[in-house]
C-alpha cells in the first residue's frame, strides 16, 4: 500500500485528503471567476467599483485562508506517516498538535464570521 493509500482517519485515505484539496481549489476557482463577471455587471461607475473590489477582495483571501488550512494539514499528515512508516510511530509531536488545533480554532472562527455568527476568542 502506498502512503497514498493509508488510511488518516475514519475512512479517509490520504490521497482522499489531497483530492478533496483540489477539488476546492478548482471550484473556487471557478465561484471567483463567476462572482466577478457577475459583479462586473453591476459596476456603473467607479462608486461601484470601489464597493465591490473590497468585497471581492475578501472573499478571495478567505478562500485562500481556507486553502492553505488544508494544505497545512495535509502536510502534517504526509509527515506523520514518513515518521511513522521509518519508525513505527504515528505520534504527532506537541508543536504539530498545537499547528492542528490552531488551523481547526481558524476554520471555526471563518466559518462563524462567513455566517454571520458572533466570535469569541480566549
């Protein structure tokens, strides 16, 4: 079995993990694309301009937060299977526990702000 092929958790495999990456990327990057060329549509003059570039401009950066999160992840993820493939060890070390646990508090508090939620933050 390839690392390809090792299951992370649940049922999810690794390759499952980078496939799910791409497939956000991808379709991303095609909402981006939509989302401006409907907006262009809207922009009469350069008051609108200056409305909706910010708007854009946001949803593109927490796109890519979001993005690099996985990536991150899955970075985390190939190095624990190398160390553990070499050593027999799976053990994520205290500071890859703490670069997990801070990408998931991350998530959370983009996905409470994209639905309008109130964040509190300790």
């Amino acid at each position: 079995m390839s690392n390809f092929d090792q299951v992370v958790f649940g049922k999810k495999k690794f390759s499952d993990i980078l496939k799910e990456i791409y497939d956000r990327s991808s379709t991303k990057e095609k909402q981006i694309g939509e989302l401006i060329g409907q907006l262009k549509e809207l922009v009469q003059n350069i008051g609108d301009a200056t409305m909706m570039v910010p708007l854009i401009a946001k949803y593109m950066e927490l796109n890519i937060k979001n993005d690099d999160a996985l990536i991150k992840m899955a970075a985390i993820v190939q190095n624990a299977m190398t160390r553990g493939k070499d050593t027999g060890d799976f053990i994520l070390p205290d500071n890859e526990k703490e670069e997990l646990l801070k990408l998931a508090q991350e998530s959370m508090v983009e996905k409470a702000l994209k639905s309008g939620n109130t964040v509190i933050r300790s």
